[in-house]
C-alpha cells in the first residue's frame, strides 16, 4: 500500500478500521500527518501505539504522551526515544 497516494480524509478514516494492521500500516508510514498520529496514540491496539513509538516521524508531545501509556513496555519504550531526540 503506497500511503503517499492515499487522500488524508481517507487516512482519517483508515484510523477508524476495524482491522488493527490497516492503523498499523498508517501509524508506521513517516508520512502520516500527525494530527492523524495522535488520534492513533489513543487507540485501544497495543501494536498501533508501539508503531506510533517507533515511527521517526512521531512529534514529541506525541512520544510524551506515550510515556505516560497504560502498557509499561510503550511507556519505557517512548521515554527512552523521547529522551534522545
């Protein structure tokens, strides 16, 4: 799936996909907007939020808000990204 030729109103709704891999491949892809990004750091997935960490794209105040996750492997995981960039 070529994400640079996808129209950000259908991103939007790729967020809302039922199947977790489709949010995956978005919160992934560093072309992903990130007010798109931080709809997704919210989501229920535990594997969306883990791409969201690993996405070099991902701002800081979205990585701060990840290392307050519920989950204690994204949340270890933002910190030590958030404390490097």
């Amino acid at each position: 799936m070529n994400i640079n030729r996808i129209r950000l109103g259908n991103l939007f709704e790729m967020t809302e996909s039922e199947n977790a891999k489709i949010r995956c491949i978005v919160a992934q892809e560093p072309s992903t907007p990130p007010e798109i990004l931080a709809k997704l750091a919210e989501d229920e997935n535990l594997e969306v939020r883990e791409r969201i960490v690993f996405n070099s794209s991902t701002p800081p105040e979205i990585l701060a808000k990840l290392a307050e996750d519920e989950n204690l492997g994204i949340k270890k995981i933002a910190k030590h990204i958030f404390a490097l960039r």
